[in-house]
C-alpha cells in the first residue's frame, strides 16, 4: 500500500501522493500555521514603524513609545484578519497570501489614523504614511518569500484516510487544497468488521498522527475509536476538512450529530448576540445617513424610469419563520410578477434601466436599514427568503429550513461566495454556504464578510 494514490472520481486523476514521508519531524496545522503568520506580521508591522522613525531621522524618536508600533502592528493583523488574510488557504497559495496584504492596506490605513491622534507631533503624517508603506512592502515580500518555509513536507501531519466506498470527490479535492497540512501516507477502503485492526496495523506502519474517515457512521466502527486514543492518533472526520477548506457544508454531511454541534455556549452567545446588535445599530445609522442623502435623487430617478410605485414590500421569513416586511427600492417593471413569482435571472429583462444600476451597487437593498433597526434583520446573515419560495425549496432541498435558525441578513456568506441563484443546484450550493455561517458565525467572520461585500459593491457584481 506505500504507492496508493487518492483518485479524483470526476477526472480521473491522481492527485494526492500517499507514499510515507521520511525524516519527519514536527507537524504543524493549518491554524499553527496561520498563527505563525500572524505573529510574523505583527512583527513585521511594528518593525517598519520603527524603521520609518529611523530613516525620516524624526526629531522626536526619543520620545516614541514601545506600545505605538506594536499598536501599528496590531493594527495590520486586525486589517489582515478583516481581508481575510488568515484563510485556511492562505499558507500554500502565495498569490492570495500577497493580495491579502493589499487588501487589508485601506483598513490599516483608517486604524492607523487614529494612532495620530494618540501622539501628533510623534507620529506624524509622513511617518505614519512611511510606516503602513514600508508594512506594505516588507509583509507581501515575507508572504511570498519566507512564508513558503512553513510549507515543507516535514511539517506536514501524516494522516491514514478510512473509507467504507471510494473517497468523495469533495473530500479528495480539500485534501488536494490541503496538501501543506496534510500527507495522505495510505488508505484503507473497506468496511469489514476487522477494520479496527487493519487500522492499527497501518498505523504501526505509516506513523501516522491523524485518521481521517469519510463519514461520521465509520467512527462507530467497533475499537476504532479506542485503537486511535491508545495510539496517541486524533480520530477526524473528512467532513470537517471539507468544511474548512471549502466555506460550506456539504449537505450529504448534515445529520443529527451536525446539529448536535452547533454553537451554543451561553458564555458566549450572550454576549456575541449583545455586540452583534450593537454593531447593527451603528451600521444603520452609519450608511443610513448618506441613502436618506441619496434618496431623493433615487426617487426621482425611478419614477422618471418607470411607471409604478417607488418602494417594495414583500413577505419574508426571519428568525424562526417569523414573517415580516421587507423593504426595498423597485428595480423591476409593475407587471414583473404577471405570471406569478419566480426569481431574477442573468440579464433579466424585466428590471428597469435605472434598476439595473441600483441592483449592481445594491443600493435597491439599504431600506432594509429599517428592517435592521425593527430587529427583524441582522447587517450578516443568510437572506430572507419569500414564503411562497421557501415551501417549494423545503420540499426539494433537505435541510433549507435550517436557514431559519439565525436572524436573516443584508449580506451574507452565501452571498459574497456564491452570488445570486436560479437553479436548484446553485441554491443548493448557496445553502451550504448559510450552513457553513450558522454553524461558524462569529466576529471575524462577519468583519470578513463585510469586507467582501464591499467589494462586491464596488466592483458593481450585484444583479
């Protein structure tokens, strides 16, 4: 078995090597990696505040204090966490490493600004614009560079991959992704009673650290679980290695023990719920301003469009399959539903000329402001579906009624990966992207879904 490969089922490619790698001396995860990162960037950050002192040759350097650049730095792990610069792929793919820096540079720029009002005559302007410059510069030079080191074979867990039929094409493409984290050194697929024992035989042959199976009924195996814990092997499931290299739930994998799993800590709920609203409130109020601003303009670029009124309501299901109105601006003609309700489509004809600008910027969305501070709606979370369309997807894709376990949202983790969808399969794409947020949901998460979600605004990607 030293020479067996994980096959792609759908291509037919071999693309996962499982022969046992020598030498071997320390494993690292994917998360021990990505903290690694962090600390190096913090580093970094607070290093090139230093040097911006120095080589500005600033009158004040005596009076700069230690917590200032550790404060800059701070500020571009915070800004990278916010760009998503720590994502489970970000270790081996060098490209997203080094645009990460990019993309978190605005948000440590904003952070940043407020450190000049902390001190003003020692960090200045100039040295405030060398230091995230220099930061700039010195942390995409280390994500392309240096960073890589953590990517050796050595540092790699060296894992036994158990199944009862051949792998699933999702799981074989995630242990592709995850090729830096894991090496697959052999491979057991059988499902005979003995299958404790050939594991433990394997075990004492590979040295393997982890087992991973491809479904959670294989950890029932009988001693399977008692072999591993003897052994010092963590048992893991192949459903969470997709989960986590991929941002979705694979709808096959949600059973009884998912559920079971969800977060329900009182510790934290509480207060998660508490800055959640909080968050909510100020967001509202923040881009509420400039649309009551805007509004005017919009009402009347609308009514001089198209016939018909300017604002929409319509039925919506929240939290729990509460029905509440939400609001909108109109983009589609009156008679868009004639012929009964179905969703929008690429190119769809019935949206207006001025609809079409108002859907690839999303502004047709901010009046559910409103419905954020009536706490119907959260700023994050899966969009609210329309009643007349949820009892017919309930009845075609299992679990879609599980979108209703977290208060619905503006944007969404869906909706910044997945887009908009018009047929079953990519609502059931979009589905397993919500499951992913409800059972992951979190601040960092949403910050990087506001992140996201900017873009798609600016990049005028709405539809």
């Amino acid at each position: 078995m030293n020479a067996l490969h994980v096959t792609d089922q759908e291509h037919g490619a071999s693309v996962i090597p499982l022969s046992p790698a020598a030498g071997r001396r320390v494993a690292l995860s994917t998360r021990e990696r990505r903290v690694v990162i962090a600390v190096a960037d913090f580093i970094i950050g607070a290093l090139a505040c230093y040097i911006a002192f120095v080589a500005l040759r600033h009158p004040h350097l005596h009076q700069l204090e230690l917590y200032e650049p550790l404060v800059i730095g701070l500020f571009w792990v915070v800004s990278l966490l916010a760009a998503d610069g720590y994502a489970s792929q970000i270790p081996s793919d060098r490209n997203s490493s080094g645009f990460a820096v990019v993309k978190a540079a605005p948000i440590a720029t904003l952070l940043t600004v407020l450190v000049f009002f902390i001190h003003p005559y020692v960090l200045t302007r100039p040295v405030i614009a060398a230091a995230l410059l220099l930061g700039l510069v010195m942390l995409i030079a280390f994500r392309v560079t240096l960073a890589r080191l953590l990517l050796h074979e050595s540092l790699a867990t060296q894992v036994i991959l158990v199944a009862d039929v051949d792998a699933p094409v999702d799981l074989v493409r995630a242990l592709k992704a995850a090729r830096f984290e894991y090496r697959v050194v052999d491979t057991l697929v059988d499902g005979s009673v003995d299958l404790a024992k050939r594991v433990k035989e394997m075990i004492a042959k590979t040295g393997a650290e982890e087992v991973v199976v491809t479904n959670n009924e294989l950890r029932l195996t009988p001693g399977l679980v008692e072999e591993c814990l003897t052994h010092g092997v963590r048992l893991v499931s192949g459903n969470d290695i997709i989960e986590r290299y991929t941002g979705r739930v694979p709808l096959d994998s949600v059973d009884v023990h998912w559920y079971l799993s969800l977060p329900d800590s009182d510790v934290w709920r509480r207060p998660y719920a508490a800055a959640r609203r909080l968050a909510d409130l100020l967001l509202a109020l923040v881009f509420g301003v400039p649309f009551l601003v805007l509004l005017p303009f919009l009402v009347l670029a609308i009514e001089l469009d198209s016939r018909g009124p300017v604002w929409l309501k319509q039925k919506r299901l929240g939290e729990g399959g509460q029905e509440f109105d939400l609001l909108k601006l109109r983009t589609m003609s009156v008679d868009a539903e004639a012929g009964g309700a179905r969703f929008a489509e690429e190119g769809d004809r019935r949206v207006t000329r001025v609809g079409r600008v108002l859907r690839a910027t999303r502004i047709d969305e901010l009046p559910q402001l409103m419905n954020i501070l009536r706490g119907e709606m959260s700023f994050i979370g899966p969009r609210p579906e329309r009643p007349v369309f949820e009892a017919d997807l309930e009845a075609k894709i299992p679990h879609f009624r599980s979108r209703l376990l977290v208060k619905p949202g503006l944007t969404g983790w869906a909706q910044v990966r997945a887009g908009y969808a018009t047929t079953i399969e990519e609502t059931t794409r979009k589905l397993e992207y919500d499951l992913y947020y409800v059972k992951n949901r979190s601040l960092q998460l949403d910050l990087q879904i506001l992140v996201r979600t900017f873009g798609t605004v600016v990049g005028w990607r709405g539809r």
